[in-house]
C-alpha cells in the first residue's frame, strides 16, 4: 500500500464490531451503508437495530444496543444515506440509548454528529465517541491533470446507489484471484468503513474534487491497478459534480457501466428518467478523454436482484449481444463476471 492511502487509512480507526442501525428508512437505496456492511463485512457486524417504520433489513439479528453491547458490539453504524445526509429526528432517542448502552456513534452522514444538542449532551454525559467518518483529508491540492504511472478502473452508473461500490470491490476480488497487484479505492462512506481508508468525495469542495482523486490513486508500479468506486452520476441533476470530479481526476483507463435495469426515474428524482447505458458510455468516454485520452469501457455491471436465476441470465445474454461488451452480475458471479473481469484486464 502506498504512503498516502497509508495515511488516509490509519486515520480511520473504527470501534468494531458494529450494530447496524436503519433508523426508519423505507427505501433499500437509502439503506446502502448497512447493506454494504452486511454484504462486505459481516464479520464485523453483530446484528441490526431499527425505530418503527422501518421497512428495510440486512437479514441480521435484530438486537437492542444492550443486546448488541453484551454481545461484544462496540459501536453504533449509522446504516443509512439519505437525500442530504440527515439524522431523522425520530432517530435521536434511539441514538442516545445505544450511547447509554456503551456503545460510540459512527455517522457516514453530511451533518456532524456533535452539531445536534441532545447527541453532543449524551457523549458528554455517557462519555461514548461521536465519530463522524465523512471527513475529507487535510490540505488536498487542486487537480492537476498530470498522467500518472499505473492502471486504473472507474465504476460508474446510470444513477446513485445501484452498485458501484459491489462492482468495484467484486472487481478487485477477481483481480487478486488472478495474482493482479491491486488496491479498492473507496470514496463514499460505506466504502471507506470497509476498505479502512478512502476519501468522502461528496464532502470535497468542488474545486478540489479532481486532485482529491489524484491523491486518492497516485502514481503506482506500471503493472498495479487500482480499482475507484464511483460516485453518483454524470446525469443526475443533483449529483453529478462529484461524479465528473471524480472521472477527471481518476483518469481511468477503463471504466464499467453499473445500472438497475428495474428502475427507470432517477432515484429521490422522479421527473428524471435515468439514461441509457450506452448513453452513459458515450458521455463518460467524452468527459473522461480530457484527462485520459484512451479511456474505453470495458463492459456492464446490471444489478438483478429483482430478477429470478434465468431471467437475469437471458437478460444479461441479450445486453453482451446487444451492446458488443461483457454483461455480468457481481452478485451472482459465474461465467459472466469471469468474463469481466477477463475484459477489464485485456
């Protein structure tokens, strides 16, 4: 591992294991952090913890935080990523509980944990961590442009939350499995829980979106590849700041397309349709050039999950035929994510 991913990486050293907490999200897209915990890291989760109206699971044991400390948790995961990263004000009780419990507060959320009175009043009194993980590194510099030595691949999406971040960390297993020198670049909070370092893209300021991506994957062996989880969407209206900052300052070589193909409006933005897949390819392949001349795609990522065995197989045949590329679940694996994995190395 290379000295400034080193750096971003012993900065972060969480309280595990982990209770989950789905606070009352409805919306499984909202529930990526503990999701992806669950899916990555369930070795260090203990079970999940949620207030009425919740409709989401992780499949874990529900376990209250008395329950989850006796059973050796150490924190409370703010499971969810909602619009805006807000803390529900129906949460805050059951925040405080956890506290009282033994157990530190971990938040990928925008608002600081500290900044609402009852929380800050809580640790004080029980004397348990309020750590808030979407904090970008000190002194980022500005984009720079320079081309850097070593490999890179990009996830990016039709939308958010459809699975960037199981492709690119699925990749780099494949990529290990075949002896290939390669790091999981993780730039949402999710991420960055499970790979123990990475920096928040969504809480740079604008301007320095592109060297804190540079920073991110820096200069590396001719033949090491690193693997950056993509952020948001160069469609969405709302999001795709950090998703062109990301690209420019990546410069990746390759790139995978991520979509859903069940869901047709932008997630949170329903007056959107979400774009094609081959639309994604051709702007990506225009925008990304500016900083990587032979950037190119090299195949599909579909989340099927709302599909049965067969159908997502037909599904995912009649996309490799129809779009020329390699077509594959992550989730699923098999021949097709084999024969990913095998493009994105070619």
């Amino acid at each position: 591992m290379n000295a400034p991913m080193m750096r971003l990486a012993e900065s972060l050293a969480l309280p595990q294991p982990y209770l989950l907490f789905l606070g009352d999200t409805t919306e499984r897209g909202y529930a990526k952090t503990a999701l992806g915990l669950a899916d990555w890291a369930a070795d260090r989760c203990v079970g999940e913890y949620w207030v009425d109206g919740c409709t989401v699971t992780t499949g874990l044991a529900r376990m209250s935080p008395a329950e989850a400390r006796a059973a050796g948790a150490q924190s409370l995961v703010i499971g969810v990523a909602n619009q805006g990263g807000l803390i529900g004000p129906t949460w805050i009780a059951a925040l405080i509980e956890a506290m009282e419990a033994g157990l530190d507060i971990v938040s990928g959320l925008h608002v600081r944990l500290a900044s609402i009175p009852a929380l800050a009043e809580a640790a004080c009194r029980t004397g348990q961590r309020l750590i808030d993980v979407r904090t970008p590194p000190a002194n980022i510099p500005i984009g720079t442009g320079r081309k850097r030595s070593g490999k890179r691949l990009l996830t990016v999406g039709t939308d958010c939350a459809l699975g960037k971040k199981y492709t690119a960390l699925a990749l780099h297993r494949g990529f290990v499995a075949r002896g290939i020198d390669s790091d999981f670049r993780a730039t949402g909070q999710t991420g960055i829980m499970i790979a123990g370092g990475g920096v928040p893209m969504d809480a740079v300021i604008s301007d320095f979106e592109a060297g804190a991506a540079e920073m991110l994957s820096p200069d590396a062996a001719p033949d090491h590849w690193d693997l950056i989880e993509g952020q948001g969407s160069i469609f969405n209206p709302a999001y795709a700041a950090v998703s062109l900052g990301l690209l420019h300052g990546s410069q990746p070589d390759t790139f995978v397309v991520c979509h859903d193909p069940s869901r047709k409006v932008i997630l949170g933005m329903e007056s959107f349709a979400l774009p094609s897949i081959e639309e994604v390819i051709d702007l990506t392949v225009r925008l990304g050039s500016r900083t990587n001349p032979a950037i190119r795609c090299t195949g599909v990522s579909l989340n099927t999950s709302s599909m049965g065995a067969e159908e997502a197989d037909a599904y995912m045949a009649s996309e490799s035929a129809r779009l020329g590329l390699p077509v594959a679940d992550p989730i699923r694996g098999g021949a097709r994510f084999d024969a990913l994995v095998d493009s994105c190395l070619s």
